[in-house]
C-alpha cells in the first residue's frame, strides 16, 4: 500500500500519516477518492479543514458512511473525512435529561452508554452499530417512530461545527429550552455536509422505562391497510409507530402476507405495561375490525427485533436495493399516493401514515441487466409525479450511479426563490465551496 | 464584566438600515401618502397621539414609530415591505404588542407592520391535524378553536390570551405546556413570508417534513430579522384522554426543588411542572383565592395527560415523590373547574405582583434542571445584595427560571439596584451552564448580554443567516445582537398594564 495522491501525502504531511487512510475499496457513488483523511482529534480536523480552504480541496464528511449514498452524483471526490476518532461523550447529565457528544459516536455506543442512567435519545438510524450521530444529523434521518417521536430537529439543542475557516463555532447550549440567538442548530440537521463540519451535539433525552410490544397485522390490499391505520392513528390509543407495508418488504422480514397485492400493519408501542398493554389491545380489535385476518402479536423482544430490521431493511450493503425514493407529503394522502402507484416487479412500499411518509424500495430482480436503467427512470419519474400531484416531495434516496448521472435527486423538492435563499446560506458559509460540493439541493 | 450596562437610547447605525448607508430622499409625509395607497387612509396610523401604544411593548423599552401600517392581506404586507425597503425604511413586525424582549419595537425613523386585522382562522385540518391561520391570531382564540375538533395547539405563553402567532412563530414562544410538547418550533409545520424586499417565500409545507436546508426551523425565533410570517401552519394534537393536576405544598423553595429533581428522576416528563414561591403565593392570593396555603413557602403544579392507564401509574410515583421530598400536603384535581383553579394562580401571579410594588422587571434565565436549588438561592443573595424584593413563578421542569424584580422606582436608585441585580442573575445562569433566555428572545432586552454565552464567532456565524434573508438588515435592525449602542431601559409603567390573565 502506498499513498498515491498528492492530496494524500499533503495531507499526511500536515496531519501525519496515522490520520490518512487507504482509499481502497472507499467510494462516494461509484467514485474513488483521492485520499481518506481520518483525524484523531478536533486540532486535526481543522487543521485539514484550513488547508482544503486554502487549496480548494474539497471534502465530503463522513461518520459510518450508511447514508453515503444520498445527495447527487459528486463531480470530484478529493478527501473523505472520516469522523470516526470524534467520539466522546462529552457530558452526560442524566437528571437533566440532556447530553453532548462528538459527532463521530455511533448511535449504538450513544444508547449504551446514555442507558446506564436510564435515559434514551430518540433518534433512529439503520444499522445502529455503524450511523453516527453525526451522520444522523447530516440526513435528518427519521425513522418508523417519527410519527410519535419527532424528527432529529426536535432533539438537537446544541451544535459545534466547524466552519470554513477551520474554527469551530457553537449555537444553542446545553438546556432543554433556549431562544438565544439564532437557531442554526435546525439550520444544521439535514444539511448534508454542506455548511460545515459537526463536530459535536447536545440533545434532550427521554426516560427509559416501560416495556415494548408490537402487532403485524396482514391486510388483503394496501389501500385497506392504509385507510385502517389512519383511522388507528387518531384514537388516543395510537402505537407510537405504525407502518404499512407491501408484499415484497413483507417477504423481506420475514413476514406473512396474503396474496399478491396484500399489505401487513406493523404497531410498534412502548411505554408503561398497562398503557402497552391497552394500546395493543385496542390497536388489534380496529385493525381487524378493518379487515385485517390474523394478526400476530409480537413480545418486547419481538417487537424491537422487528423494529431494528424494519429500519435497517433499505440500507443494508449485502442487500441494498437498487433504488431508494422517500417521499413526504401531508398524511391524509398517504392511501391515494399508495394506490396511483404502480410497482414494476422487485418493488416494494413502506408507508408511514401518521406521519405522512412513503418510501419506495426496488430490488432489482435477476436476469433484467440493460434494460433496468429504463424501468427505474420511469419508476423515479412517476413517483416524483404523483408526489407532487398530493402536494408532497419526492427524493432519490438511493440509485445506481449510472442512473443518478442523469437526474437530480433533489428534482422539484424546492421552489425557486426558496432555493434563492440556500444558495446564499451556502455561499455566506462555505465561501469557497469545499463541503460536500454538489450534493444537496439545487446542487450546492 | 462582559455586558455593557444600558447608557443611552436605542440607537440604529445607518449601515443597519440602509446599505448605502444613507435615509431615503422621500419626505415623510409622501411615504404615508404610499403606505395609504397600499392599505387605505384609515389604515396608517402616523398622527403622533395615535402612535404613542405603539411605542412600547411589553419590554422595559420604549422607540416611537413614524407610522403603523395595518394589512388586510398578504399582498398588502408584501407591498408595504417593497414600498420600505425601496425607501430605505426598516421595519418591525407587530402582533399584539405583549413581547417582553423588545420585538416588535420600531427601528427610529422605521415602521410597525402591525397585524391585527390579518386574525382569521382560515382552515382547521382534521385529517392531518393541522390549522392555517393568519398572523395576527391570537394563540388562545386558535386553541379554543380548535378543541371544538378535539385537537388543541399546545404551546401556550405567557399571554396566551393576548398574544399573536405571528409574534409567538418570532420568538420561539414557549409557556407551562412546553416541558412535555416543546416550543413553537416544534409546532409550525409552514409559513408563507414576507422578506425585506416584500418578496414572498414559502417555509415548509403541510408535509411535516420536506428536503433542503430547514428554512423554517431556522425562522422561528428569528426575532422577525429575517422576514415576517403572513400565513402559518401549526401542528394540532389531539387532546389527552386523562389529564391530572397536583398541588404539591412545601414548606421552602429547597424542598420543592428537590422534589423537581425527583420527579424527572422518577423518569417522568409531566405536562407541565411550575413552581409558584411564598410571595407569588401571597400575591396571588390578595387578588384571588386559588387555593394554594398562604403559609407555604412554595407550591408546584404538576400536569400529568395521556392514557388513563398511564396518568394512573405515573400519578402515584408522583405523589410518593412529592411527599419523600417533604411536601407537607399534596391536592389532586381531575375535575376541569378544580385544575383550572388551581392554574387560576399561576395565570394570576404575575398581574398578582402589582398588590405587593408597582414596577417589575422579569428576568427569563434557564439552567439545567439540577441547578434550580443553586440558581434560588442566588436570586434570595441577589434580593438581599440589592435590596430588591423577587418573586418567583416558573417553569420548573425545563429550569426556565422567571425571577420577578418587584420595586417602587420613586425610590431613588432602586431602578438601578434592580437592573444590577438582573444582571448578576444573567450572568449566574449563564456560568451554571444556562443561558440568556428560556422563551422571551433577546431583543433589546438582552441583546448587550449576548457576549456571555456566544463569541464573536459565534454571532458572526448567526448573522451569516440574517444575511441570506435580509442582506440590507431591514427587518427589526438593532436587535439581538450587540452593537455598542446601549439603551435605557424606561421599566414597566405600571403592573395594570400587565393583562391580569397573562402568565409568563
């Protein structure tokens, strides 16, 4: 192994070569860069950060790379920064409901720890031993709980980023409620890399305690699944995560459905035992009182298993689907998006109808080679299409790189004078281009 | 010391108000002439009598406006905003005037977009349990509204009676309810707004989530600098099918505050957790009868919703909390005319405050919750150092502390002694971990305190945001950041002003 790139031996030279990593077998879509930086500390970090800023080098943060595949087709990848050495716990305060950590923890290690005092961030990611939390706030990742809690916007109180400049800037604190200042903190989540490196968070935490349950609850067509959870999801006794969905994703858990066009309700539900115990209940006598035929309940083990593989299913490299779209729109048109859609085969939908939420999954099936590129474009186009016919927004979440090529993920999620505005947050921010360039919206 | 004690009058350099840096040629009396042409002669208000409640909010400050404009409607606000900033005059967003940071006060020379006559309720969602409104809604009249549905909007400030969503969306509004649901932003779903040049925007969407950089959450609490909402999407929830309200009464703020930490150590977030001390509890009661003993030295008010199943558990937990931390009586209502006596005292306390002096200044710090004990006992050394009397009711849960400066300012040098004592107070929290302000904004207020929590940096990083919306700095200039140009704070007049409804 030798470090080829220039870059590579610049950076090793500015930082030392434990902090440069091989860049084989390390892609951003398909493409190599030319060198891995992964900096033992926050000086690191910003010294490379002064130095892509004087040389325009630009660099791609990264925490477990689990949603690296998200954002446009990057031009030119020069250094992925790997955030993983950022790890610690920096203050953990149990009895105030609140902690900060660097951005490079995995959410894995971040529950572990905040469990010894009995508190819990709610926050989701697939592979949960991988995502960090940086990443995390990267994506605004929101997983089957956001109906009940909240995306990562609701969570955050506090950020350090480091900015173009190399120099490390905060927003928010360390209390659960605070109007000081500007609220960049949600300006921050979701961002994509582009405005800065985030290097630390604070958050507000829930108490641990209670117990889970779940229920899947098969139903003979999606639209009927779908208009019974919206009717589950306005009763008092609501599971706190309710999720719809088809055959193929069914079969991919491991779940029974029925027939071709059939459906499967997931309740997800957490809380007090007597409250969970109600709230399965009642959730098991509607959705069968809605047509639902033999539905299984499932334990606290059952349950939080099933959750786990519910949010890791579309990001899993051994079984990636070929294409990923999420989609957001207002709830009460989840049922007449999911019925406009028509899957090509190897498609499959997860509803989220108390949110207002769909993604679409396809696993390319065997044998279809050269001719796929032209089902999934149509695919893409449609949905985006009738995103938009229910006032919602479509993104391409994953694709091939050959596909992504040709499109932008972001396509008509943002109006024109709305991106006016972004452009020149970018610009103000990150000056001369070099976080993440091109990957967001309007290919910032 | 890091703050600069307010000196001189609130003052508005011309670079913040004009990128030439230079007025408008414009004589004043042919810009209301334009303004009138927008909104209509009976709409702009200029005549210096007529002005005059409008020179004040429900800050310390005062800055007269040279007009008040009223819309009908969003276009009109648009047009208003294009008609300023092409004369190169500022502008503040105006609800109902009852902020306590300086908001809505008018930049000098600028104008008050005021937005009371754009107070419809355009649209109640059931299905997606959402409302669209106007700005100048009232908060309480869309809560009231909507329960009809069974739905409520759950943050609920200091005057929920009196204040509008619009100036809520702009501080970031919180109020008892918030420990449970959060603050304002966790409720705005979209907005449609109005940036300096009048161009429209629109924030969010009825989706509760959409991609790009969040515009929206950035937005709110922006203290109107970046743009001014026209039309607003709130969240709505349904309403709880059990809700229980506990007085706990103890014999001193310590025992009580140790009964806080144990609560939230129990793992219980309640609805709501306010404490209310022995002289709120005194005023209170010279004005009505709440039903909290005279003899306590502080009470908590603790809300609990949610399924019956789960009230019913956590209601015991509490209860053995309350008493192991030494409460000497604990009362429970279910009944809604029982709990809304008992909330009756915390939305008194403050209109209560004018039986016992009749100045006050509120300080709005918040600190870890774990620090209460330590931050009360400051404020009881603050009180005796400066003389000043305080009064405490707060929102216990989330640590937003309201310490209450009560004072006569006839007496010589007491006005001073309690702005000295505020700011020892603000600075107390700030080294406790805390921060500035909880739910009033920073404003005028607080603006030269900036300093203590944020770096240079910092700030400057924040203004890059400003910059992007209202890159001439239009919009509220002058405020929230410091500029070396300090200002006199002129005090509360009189606590009848205070609506006797409002709790903060």
């Amino acid at each position: 192994m030798t470090l080829t790139s220039t870059l590579a031996q610049n950076l090793s030279a500015l930082v030392g070569a434990d902090a440069v990593l091989p860049v084989e077998g390390v892609s951003l879509d398909g493409v190599t860069p030319q060198a891995v930086a992964r900096p033992a500390d926050r000086q690191q970090l910003s010294e490379i950060i002064k130095w892509a800023a004087a040389d325009g080098v630009r660099l791609f943060p990264r925490g477990g790379g689990v949603f690296s595949s998200l954002g446009n087709l990057p031009s030119q990848v020069d250094v992925i920064l790997d955030l993983s050495r950022l790890n610690r716990i920096m203050d953990y305060q149990p009895a105030d409901l609140t902690v900060t950590a660097e951005a490079g923890i995995t959410l894995a290690t971040l529950r572990r720890e905040l469990a010894q005092g009995d508190k819990y961030v709610p926050l989701e990611a697939p592979l949960p031993h991988r995502a960090t939390v940086g990443g995390i706030l990267a994506t605004g990742f929101s997983g089957p709980l956001r109906f009940s809690s909240g995306l990562p916007r609701d969570w955050i109180i506090g950020a350090c980023v480091a900015g173009s400049d190399g120099a490390e800037t905060r927003a928010g604190g360390r209390v659960v409620k605070n109007v000081t200042g500007y609220d960049l903190n949600k300006l921050y989540t979701g961002s994509l890399g582009t405005l800065g490196v985030i290097v630390e968070a604070s958050f507000k935490l829930a108490p641990l305690h209670g117990t889970w349950a779940g229920l899947a609850a098969p139903f003979p067509s999606m639209s009927g699944a779908v208009n019974s959870s919206r009717e589950l999801i306005s009763q008092v006794y609501a599971p706190q995560g309710l999720q719809v969905i088809s055959v193929d994703v069914a079969k991919k858990l491991g779940l029974d459905c029925p027939g071709d066009s059939g459906a499967v309700v997931l309740a997800f539900i957490s809380g007090r035992p007597r409250a969970v115990a109600r709230r399965l209940e009642e959730s098991t006598r509607q959705l069968e009182a809605g047509g639902s035929a033999g539905s299984e309940a499932l334990d606290e083990a059952g349950a939080r298993d099933l959750l786990d593989r519910l949010t890791d299913l579309p990001w899993l490299e051994e079984d990636m689907p070929s294409l990923a779209l999420k989609v957001t729109l207002p709830p009460s048109n989840v049922g007449s998006f999911v019925d406009a859609m028509e899957l090509p085969p190897g498609a499959g939908i997860i509803a989220d109808p108390g949110f207002g939420a769909v993604q679409l999954l396809r696993w390319t099936p065997a044998g279809l080679g050269d001719s796929d590129p032209g089902v999934t474009l149509a695919l893409i186009e449609s949905v985006r299409r009738n995103a938009t016919n229910l006032n919602g927004s479509a993104v391409v979440e994953v694709c091939p790189p050959g596909v992504k090529a040709g499109i932008d993920v972001w396509e008509g999620c943002v109006g024109e004078a709305e991106l006016e505005i972004m452009r020149r947050i970018k610009q103000n921010f990150d000056p001369a281009g070099i976080f993440s360039p091109g990957r967001f919206v309007g290919r910032l | 010391m890091l703050y600069h004690r307010p000196t001189g009058s609130l003052k508005v350099s011309s670079e913040q108000i004009s990128p030439q840096g230079k007025w408008s040629a414009v004589q004043p009396a042919q810009f209301v002439e334009s303004l009138k042409e927008i909104v209509g002669a009976d709409y702009v208000i200029f005549h210096p009598e007529d002005l005059l409640v409008y020179e004040y909010d429900g800050s310390v400050d005062r800055s007269m406006p040279r007009a008040v404009v009223l819309p009908a409607n969003e276009d009109e606000a648009s047009r208003t905003l294009a008609l300023a900033y092409r004369e190169g005059v500022p502008v503040a967003g105006r609800g109902s005037g009852t902020g306590l940071s300086g908001g809505a006060l008018a930049a000098p020379g600028g104008i008050q977009i005021s937005f009371t006559r754009m107070n419809r309720i355009l649209q109640v969602d059931t299905e997606n349990r959402t409302a669209t409104i106007e700005p100048g809604v009232i908060n309480l009249d869309l809560d009231t509204h909507v329960r009809k549905f069974g739905m409520r909007y759950a943050p609920d400030p200091s005057s929920q009676k009196a204040c509008s969503l619009g100036g809520n969306i702009a501080e970031n509004a919180g109020g008892p309810h918030c420990l449970a649901y959060g603050t304002t932003t966790n409720h705005v779903l979209g907005m449609r707004v109005a940036l300096e040049d009048g161009t429209m925007l629109n924030l969010g969407a009825e989706a509760r989530e959409i991609p790009g950089y969040d515009l929206r959450g950035v937005f709110v609490g922006s203290e109107g600098t970046f743009g001014i909402a026209t039309r607003i999407t709130v969240r709505l929830l349904p309403l709880p099918e059990t809700v229980k309200t506990f007085l706990g009464v103890f014999p001193d703020i310590d025992s009580a505050c140790s009964a806080v930490s144990a609560v939230i150590g129990h793992g219980i977030v309640p609805a709501a957790l306010e404490m209310i001390d022995a002289l709120s509890i005194r005023a209170v009661q010279n004005v009505t009868d709440a039903g909290y003993p005279e003899d306590a030295g502080a009470v908590l008010l603790i809300e609990l919703e949610g399924l019956w199943e789960e009230v019913d558990e956590v209601s015991r937990e509490v209860e053995s909390a309350l008493w192991e931390t030494g409460a000497s009586d604990v009362r429970v209502a279910e009944e809604d005319s029982e709990r809304e006596r008992l909330w009756l005292g915390r939305k008194t306390a403050f209109g209560a405050f004018g039986t016992i002096a009749p100045n006050y200044y509120l300080v709005d710090g918040v600190v870890p919750r774990t620090r209460l004990t330590q931050v009360l006992r400051k404020v009881s050394e603050v009180s005796e150092k400066y003389g000043i009397t305080i009064a405490n009711v707060f929102h216990a849960g989330d640590g937003n502390l309201h310490p209450c400066m009560l004072f006569d300012e006839r007496e010589p040098g007491v006005k001073d002694r309690a702005m000295a004592g505020a700011a020892e107070l603000m600075e107390y929290c700030v080294e406790m971990g805390g921060s500035l302000s909880g739910e009033h904004g920073i404003g005028l207020e607080k603006k030269e305190f900036m300093p203590l929590v944020y770096t240079e940096q910092d700030m400057d990083t924040m203004k890059l945001v400003r910059d992007a919306f209202a890159p001439a700095n239009r919009l509220n200039p002058g405020k929230i950041f410091p500029d070396g140009e300090p200002y006199e704070p002129s005090l509360q007049r009189t606590p009848a002003q205070a609506d006797p409804g409002m709790y903060v």
